[in-house]
C-alpha cells in the first residue's frame, strides 16, 4: 500500500527549495561580517551584524524589530503577533556573535569568506550560531506559505544576542529588564545540534555550571624546606589534600549535601539513551583519552548529560621552573567546576562547597574562596506537550523517528527558563562534525534546509496542540 501523499510537505519542501539560493547569498553576506565578541578590535562589526540581522528580519516580515543596546554587545528583538489573540507565544533564542577566526588557526580558506564544498558551507558561524539563527526566516516565510496565513500561528519573538561567545555577561541583566516584552510561554533555543546526520535528535536538557577559585596561604613569603619543613603547614599540600578530598571511592562528589534536589533520571530516559548508536571507542577517541571514568553505576552517556560533577581545571603552588627549589610555598591555588543538573540550586552548591573547604583546610593556613556568576541547569520533561511539538515537526521533516538527548554544557538558556518562567525547548540541526570554535566550522546544508522545514511545521503544531489542550 502506497503512502499518502502529505501536501503540506510538499508544498513546504517546494517553496524551500525555490529560495534556497536567495537564502543561502543571505546567510553568505551574514557570515562575513566578522562579529566576533570577545575582541575590542571587531565591536562595529558586531554592531553592524546586528543591524544586518534586523533589517533582514524587517524584510521577511516581522513588523516590530528594535536592535537593543546592552552594556556589551547588542542584542536583536523582533515580534511578529498571530491574527489569533489565543494563540501560544514562542521566543526563539540564538546569538550572532562568533568565536574569533583567523586563516593561521588552521584554516583551509579564510574564515568570514564563506565557501561551498560539495554539499557543505564552511565558514566561522556557519553553525554556531548564524546557520542556526537563519534558519527561521525561511522556516516562517514557508509556513505562511503552505497554510495561507499572513501571519504566523504563533505569537513569535525572537531574541539574538551578541555576546554568547565571550559568556554572556549582560544576558540576564538584559531578559530582566525585557521580561515584560520577552514574556512567553515556550522557548525554543537554536543553538544546539543533533546526535549525528543519521540520527535526528532533541535536547532536552543542559546542564548548569558553578565554578570558584580557592586560594590557601600559609607562611607570609615562601621559607626554606630544611629549616621549616615538617614543622609548619604547607599551602601546597593542604591544596593536594583538598583536591583529594572532592571525590570518593566511587567517583562520586564528597561534599556534604551536594547531591540534595537532585532530579534523578527515570528507568525511560535511561532507556532511550540506551537506544542512542554510542560508540565509547569513537568517543574516547574524539576525547583524546584512553579509558573512561566517572560516577560508578552510570554509564558514560549518563555522566555526561545527566549527572551533577565537580572537576579540577587548574591547579598550582610553589615552585615550577627548572631544576629544585627546595622551599615551602607562602602560596597554593586550584580552581574548580561543578556541573549540575536539574533539582540543584547553584547557591546551595556554593554554601555546600564553602563549607566543605572549611573543613578541609588545616589550622595555620588561611583561605579565600571566589565564585563567578552561575548558570543554572534546565530540563524539559519527555512528555511536555511542547516539546511533543518540536518531536513531530522534526520527524515530519526527517521523515525518521526523533531519539532524545541532552547537553553536558551549559549555556544561558536557563536564564530565560528562571526570568521568564517559561519551558526550555531545544531546535538545532548541526552535527558533532562540523566543528564548533574550530578551524573550517561548516554546516550541512541539507541539514541547514531540514532546520528550515521543521519550523515551518513546527508554529501549526504548537497552535493545534495549545487549542486542543484547551
């Protein structure tokens, strides 16, 4: 028996593809602008990246578009309301600021010159994030085709900010004091990706991220080894003791309290990650490591997505050049992260681990601890009726089932989540290959039209399920 035909599909994948020339010299002009964040030197550029985005926004229809200053980098809102005053409200996050690029970093071509080879446009951003964010000008343009509407089904914002690559420091800020105009009740993050190009997938989830510095002091300059040695308390082995001290047997983080509210996975989410096509060789791999290690009685997929950790990036004290220098450091140092996952709340983790290294720490030596800014974690439960959304207007376009995932790191996705009490749902098509913050970062462009198709369902869908659960 034949399948029937669905000529919605056909009529979305027609009008694709009739302007995907148009729409891939667009994104070509977007990616050269250099709008890199995190150098001084490429400020106008980011500006001029914004005001490109929103004049492009004005042309495919959005009636309200404002480029929004920040202490930073500028952000761009764009609103385009639904002819139904009862229609659910979506904002689309994505950013339009990119890593920094250079030929010399490795480069085949030069980097805000886009290039298509075969069937795949390299470029810096051409993924992360601009690809991504571009995607919903066509995606809108093609819904509105296919059902005759003049405006989208949804209410929908867009909001692209210009400083995710250098760690968004004025996000929230910015989300607090737009609440008003970024209210919602869905929120889709476009700057994620897929399991593979085989494997269409969604993320539910992130992970949030706490980190600190701790400093230990002992003598006030450093004091030879001979004379002192075994008779006073030393930083650095203090700072050996502590890092010893934040894990146990079983790989599981020992500060007290640590795992309070968290959110544990179910037998079915631990079941679908099952069904993922893991490769832990290929991954290992990939991680440039030769054996795996993490929290016993998870497997690696688990560790990684779904399990709070703590981890030493950096560690020092004492001497280090060449040679000996036999003395007992005035000084020692190690700054920690701590991963964590939904149920946790980074200002407990702060107080735990505050507590923790007053414990750890022996009398003679002084301590300060520094924590930076927090991300908080964020999880979308599996049968969300949003999120069912997002699962059938993706396997509609892939015409394969959707699998699920999550991300290991983390991003300022939950700062929407906090401000605007709103679900988290995740919208990306890149692939692990195309090499985010590296040298040759490409999109596949078939999978940059798939991202296309899947919104171009994905607003009908939400309306239909908002109606029909009302």
């Amino acid at each position: 028996m034949s399948k029937p035909v669905d000529n919605a599909v056909s009529t979305v994948r027609t009008y694709i593809q009739n302007h995907r020339a148009a729409f891939l010299d667009d994104l070509a002009e977007w990616l050269r602008i250099p709008s890199v964040s995190a150098q001084p030197d490429h400020a106008a550029d980011v500006r001029r990246s914004a005001d490109w985005l929103a004049a492009k926004l004005r042309e495919t229809g959005f009636p309200t578009v404002e480029v929004w200053a920040t202490d930073g980098a500028p952000a761009v809102f764009a609103d385009w309301p639904s002819e139904d005053p009862e229609a659910p409200t979506v904002l689309v996050y994505g950013h339009h600021d990119v890593q920094p690029a250079a030929r010399e970093d490795g480069w085949d071509t030069e980097p805000f010159e886009p290039v298509i080879r075969g069937n795949r446009l390299h470029a810096r951003g051409a993924a992360d994030d601009k690809g991504q964010v571009f995607f919903h000008t066509l995606g809108v343009r093609a819904h509105l085709d296919a059902t005759g509407r003049t405006a989208p089904a949804v209410h929908l914002k867009l909001l692209i900010e210009g400083e995710e690559e250098s760690g968004s420091p004025h996000f929230r800020d910015l989300v607090e004091a737009r609440a008003e105009r970024l209210a919602t009740g869905i929120v889709i993050v476009s700057d994620t990706g897929m399991w593979s190009e085989d494997t269409p997938t969604v993320c539910t989830g992130m992970r949030g991220l706490a980190e600190c510095e701790i400093r230990l002091h002992g003598p006030d300059q450093d004091i030879h080894s001979g004379a002192f040695g075994g008779a006073v308390p030393n930083p650095a082995t203090a700072v050996a003791r502590l890092v010893a001290a934040l894990h146990d047997e079983h790989a599981r983080v020992a500060v007290p309290g640590f795992y309070e509210g968290v959110t544990e996975l179910t037998d079915r989410e631990r079941e679908l990650f099952a069904e993922l096509p893991f490769d832990e060789a290929e991954w290992l791999r990939t991680a440039r490591s030769t054996a795996s290690y993490g929290e016993a009685g998870h497997t690696t997929l688990e560790r990684v997505w779904a399990r709070p950790t703590a981890e030493v990036n950096g560690i020092g004290g004492g001497y280090q050049g060449p040679g000996s220098k036999t003395i007992i450091p005035s000084s020692a140092m190690v700054k920690l992260s701590f991963r964590l996952v939904a149920g946790q709340d980074p200002d407990h983790i702060e107080k735990a681990v505050r507590a923790w290294a007053a414990e750890q720490v022996p009398a003679g030596i002084r301590h300060e601890i520094t924590f930076g800014p927090a991300t908080r974690p964020c999880l979308t439960p599996l049968d969300h009726p949003a999120l069912q959304s997002v699962v059938r207007a993706m396997s509609r376009a892939f015409e394969q089932p959707v699998r699920f995932t999550r991300e290991g790191g983390s991003g300022p996705a939950a700062d929407l989540q906090e401000v605007l009490g709103a679900p988290v749902l995740f919208l990306g098509i890149s692939v692990p290959s195309d090499g985010w913050h590296a040298p040759n970062e490409k999109v596949e462009l078939d999978l940059l039209m798939k991202g296309v198709e899947t919104t171009a369902y994905l607003w009908g869908d939400l309306a239909v399920s908002r109606r029909e659960a009302h």
